[in-house]
C-alpha cells in the first residue's frame, strides 16, 4: 500500500509540474500577451498602441480578436497593416490564440 501511494504521489507531482510547465502557463493570456510580443505594438495594458493605425485591444469581442488572429495567420487578411504580425502569429498556438483574445475580452 506505501507504495501505490508514493507512486500516486509521484504521479501527481509530476503532472503538476507539468502544468505549470505547460498547459496552464499556455492557458495564461496576460503572460501570453507579453511574451508572444502583443505588448510591443499593441501596449502594455493593449491600450496605447505605438502607432495611432494599430489597433487598441482591451475589451475588443474575443471571437473578433480570434478571428483576426486566426486570419492574420492564415493569409486570409492580409494588407499593410498584418505585415508586423504575420511572422509573430506563427509562434502562436489556436489555444494560444484563444487565452490572449479571451484575456483582452476582461479588459476595460
């Protein structure tokens, strides 16, 4: 019996540290939003974009957000002003995509 429970324990710790290795720090769309470099144009609160033309995220729709992104990626919108983004959004996971879209849905 000690050592089904040791290995249930080892079990446990180990897919923990998998989730904070992994799936939940993937889940995280404020972290994501910095470190996918959303915050370089878009702003640290996506708020104050560099440039008057970029878009302010904060409380944007999630689907829309989505959709532009997914669009972006795809090629399916493409003028001047994906250029910037196009090469961001292939480091960018569809369930990474949908953290950072539902994160700036919460924004004000």
């Amino acid at each position: 019996m000690k050592y089904v429970n040791k290995l249930v324990l080892a079990a446990l710790i180990g897919s923990g540290s998998l989730l904070v290795n992994g799936t939940a720090l993937a889940l995280d769309g404020a972290t994501l939003y910095k470190t996918k470099t959303c915050v370089a144009c878009h702003g640290a609160e996506a708020k104050a974009p560099v440039l008057p033309s970029y878009p302010k995220l904060a409380g944007q729709n999630a689907a829309y957000t989505l959709q532009q992104m997914k669009d972006i990626k795809s090629g399916a919108r493409n003028n001047g002003q994906t250029a910037a983004m196009k090469p961001v959004m292939h480091l960018v996971s569809d369930e990474e995509m949908q953290a950072i879209a539902d994160w700036l849905q919460t924004l004000k």
